[in-house]
C-alpha cells in the first residue's frame, strides 16, 4: 500500500511535530513575554509604574502610537494608558485607547 521510504518519511515528521510543539515554532511571541496594560502613574528611562505593577526597563526600549508607529520615549505621559510587553533585552511600550467605563444602567424608552 505504501512504500517504505515514504512510510519512514511520515515517521520522521511526526516524531518532529511531537518533539517540537507548534506553539514552540511561533514567530516573534516568546514565553519569555510579559505583557501589563493600563494607566501610567510614573515613568523614567529606568522603570514604569503602570496601575499599581512597577516595571524596571532594559536597556532597549522601543515607544509605539496607538497604531503602532514608532514614537519618541518622551511622547509617553503620565495618564496615558499603555500596554507594557517586557522579554529579557526589550521592552515595547504601546499607547492604547482609555478603556471604557461600562454603564451597568440600562436604558429604557419611557
């Protein structure tokens, strides 16, 4: 039914999806990643404090708008709200929308 080296070829690749998850093999995304989102309450070139998580910065930063253009580090304030991505030798602070508050009132035609 099937040849013998096309048998051990499906063999080879199947022992290599076991050794190597997919989730392993994932472009860019390390399990090394920590990602914090909210408002900035203190910032420096040495450490963010974002809510109430205070995170020490790596040498490498790099400063995203909320549509992912590259913006200066001085154009991030205290107030603005962000989202913190931190790996071993970079962080990657983005600007991202306030979230809204949501109303727990419905509105009703009167």
């Amino acid at each position: 039914m099937f040849a013998p080296r096309s048998v051990a070829f499906i063999l080879i690749l199947l022992i290599i999806f076991l050794l190597f998850p997919l989730s392993a093999i994932s472009q860019g995304q390390s399990s090394d990643q920590k990602v914090t989102k909210g408002k900035v309450i203190e910032i420096s070139k040495k450490f963010v404090t974002v809510g109430s998580t205070t995170i020490a910065l790596p040498k490498k930063i790099k400063t995203l708008d909320i549509n992912g253009n590259s913006i200066s580090f001085e154009m991030i304030r205290k107030g603005d709200y962000v989202s913190v991505r931190l790996s071993k030798d970079e962080a990657i602070i983005k600007k991202v929308l306030q979230p809204r508050e949501s109303k727990s009132e419905d509105i009703v035609p009167q």
